[in-house]
C-alpha cells in the first residue's frame, strides 16, 4: 500500500498545462513532456479518454498497442482525481484552486442559508436543478481554451448540461452519439482547416465503474485502440493527435463501507466522493473528526484537514473564501483499494473501479501523441 500521496505537478507536467503547452503558452521554450508529434503541428487533436491511467494502459498494453505505441509519457491529473475537476483543468488551464471546480459534490448555500451538496456533474442538488440558482458563469468563471471559440466534440446529450457550460462555455460544440461519429466530425473539422479539435470519449470510465477493471474493461480498451487508429487514420499532412485522460482507476469491488458511528456522530454533512471523501463537522469538533477518523481509518486512508491539504499545495495554490466553503472540514482520501460511502449519494454505492484520490493508479495519466508528417 502506498505510503504517501502522489501530488500534481502544477505548472509542469500535468494536465492543466496541456492546453497551455499545445497553444504555445510557453513561447519558445517547449516543456520536454510535450510529446514530439505535437511540437509545431500546424493542427491537434486532443482527445480526452475519460478513465484511462497510465496504470492501468501498461498494464492491458496488449489490448491497446496503437496507444502503447504512441510517443510520450505519464503526466499527473489534478487533485481530485475526478472527472469534474480534471475536465476542467484541461479546459481552462487552469489548477483546481483558480477554476474552483474542487470536486464531484460540492457544498453550496441553498435558498434558505442551509448548506447543500451540489452534484456538479449533475448541476444539481436535492432541491432540483441548479443551472438557475447556481449559474456556471458564476460558479467558474475561467473561460476555456482561452476564450477561443474552438470545436469540442462530445456526447450530445451533454450539450445542455451545467457542467458543460461551465467547463466548455463558448466553446462550438459537436455531437456524437457513437464513436465512429466522433471520428466523422473530427475528419470534417480537420478538413475545414481548424487548427485545435478537443474531442472526448467516457466509455472506459462507464465500464470500469459498472464492471470493474477485467475483460470487460479490456474489451473497451481494444474498442478505444481503434478509435483511436482511426482518428491517427484521419489526420492530415501537418496535424498531431495528442490523447491523454482526466484520470486512472482503482478496483474497490465490494470494499465499500459507511464510515463508522463513532465518526458520523462528529459530521453533519458529506460531500465528495467514494475515494475523496469530505466530512462536514459540527462547529467545534473538527478535532474529534480527526480523531476519530485516524482511529476508524488511519491505516487505509490518508487524513487531511482543509487547512492541510490548502498548505500542501493540493489544488495548485490559495483558496478563495468562496471556493474554500465548497469544501469540507476533513478528508478521507483512500490509500487501500476502498471507497467510503455517503448515504445521500446512492448512485456511487454499486461502482465496482473507483478514482478521486492520489495514489499513483489514479494520479499518473497518459500524454502520447501520433502525427502525420
């Protein structure tokens, strides 16, 4: 079991600077991790391949030897490794801690003053629908890409979404439906000259939390390995495809538990996630949270105040107040293969592969790239 938490490396190779770097951000002097192919291509793809770590890719490279092939390495995601905060990054450019998208669920004021735990892929809380009473615009600010109009192909459904608008505002979005539309659209944009083609794809995250991370995760990967010969099949003389992830996996199964009475008697409130979870304490007893979480969990999770974990650096610099609230008191941040379960959040209690903490399955993600000369 790891010992310590691997921590991004904000600034450098990770993946709020991809973005930043495949635009020229650095001017003259290109980061070394930016895989070759994509150095001075006159076109990129970026394709984000929601779910697959570094791990897990040279672990099952005989199912997917075209991205085993590609040039590059492993970066780091963002912490938490989750889906919300890491797209984000990407998007923006931005760490966590300037973008303010600091987690799956997130607390907010409601109407009434009470707190709320806002679902962010969702945008919405227990209450209803948040698009309104929460505006993405507000909620973060940071415009993506730069505040470039560029192509994002994504799932159509998605379109109308919060989290959309809050990690891709202004940006022209494209939809699929299948994969082998993903690949028309990004021929199509291509063609018509676009010089930048964000492009995104969930299918190894959707099985490897309904199946876990065996055959049937091996099986999408093979599928992900030809879409992803299919999209290096499309590229024209002078683009790159870059392909990296939002972040890895880790097989819970059935280690999933509520934390103990003895801790919730402390908590009036969880947010977060199974492997980052934030426990809420009642005034005055964020010592007794800790306490009784090193005595229930010290020996399978990592135990960090707020204060801690914005000290340690983990979300890239200083809080705001604003975005400090959204936060907990306490995190319980997995280092076992386990996932804590909050009983308000019923569609996580059947995930059979997990992420959101900072082990090196899920923190380290491929950056490799492919280019048609």
């Amino acid at each position: 079991m790891q010992d310590e938490p691997v921590l991004p490396d904000y600034g450098e190779a990770c993946l709020s600077s991809v973005v930043p770097a495949l635009f020229g951000r650095f001017g003259a002097d290109v980061p070394s991790w930016l895989p070759a192919p994509a150095r001075g291509a006159r076109q990129v793809v970026l394709l984000v391949l929601d779910g697959l770590g570094w791990r897990q890719l040279q672990a099952d490279r005989a199912h997917a030897p075209t991205v085993a092939a590609g040039v590059g390495g492993s970066i780091t995601s963002v912490v938490p490794t989750t889906t919300a905060t890491a797209l984000t990054s990407i998007t923006t450019g931005r760490p966590p801690a300037e973008h303010g998208i600091v987690g799956y669920r997130v607390r907010v004021e409601g109407d009434a003053g009470a707190d709320e735990v806002m679902n962010v892929l969702r945008w919405q809380t227990c209450a209803g629908d948040m698009r309104r009473r929460r505006p993405a615009a507000a909620f973060q600010p940071t415009p993506p890409f730069g505040g470039l109009a560029v192509p994002a192909v994504t799932r159509t459904e998605f379109a109308s979404t919060g989290f959309t608008a809050a990690h891709l505002a202004g940006a022209r979005l494209v939809g699929w439906s299948v994969p082998s539309t993903l690949v028309v659209e990004v021929r199509r944009l291509l063609g018509q000259g676009e010089p930048f083609v964000y492009a995104y794809y969930d299918g190894l995250d959707k099985v490897a939390h309904e199946r876990g991370l065996g055959e049937y995760y091996a099986q999408e990967l093979r599928t992900v390995d030809r879409l992803v010969g299919d999209l290096v099949g499309v590229l024209p003389a002078g683009a790159a495809l870059v392909v990296t992830s939002d972040h890895g996996q880790v097989e819970v199964g059935t280690s999933a538990r509520l934390p103990g009475p003895e801790l919730l008697a402390s908590v009036q409130l969880l947010s977060g996630e199974g492997r980052f979870r934030w426990l809420h304490a009642r005034p005055g007893a964020t010592a007794d949270v800790v306490a009784a979480a090193e005595a229930a969990h010290g020996d399978e999770a990592w135990i960090r105040t707020r204060q801690q974990i914005i000290d340690d650096g983990w979300f890239g610099g200083p809080l705001t107040a604003e975005v400090a609230h959204r936060l907990g008191d306490v995190a319980l941040v997995a280092r076992a293969p386990v996932a804590f379960l909050d009983p308000a959040d019923t569609g996580e209690t059947r995930l059979l592969a997990r992420h959101g903490s900072l082990t090196a399955a899920e923190m380290y993600v491929p950056l490799v790239a492919w280019g048609n000369a």
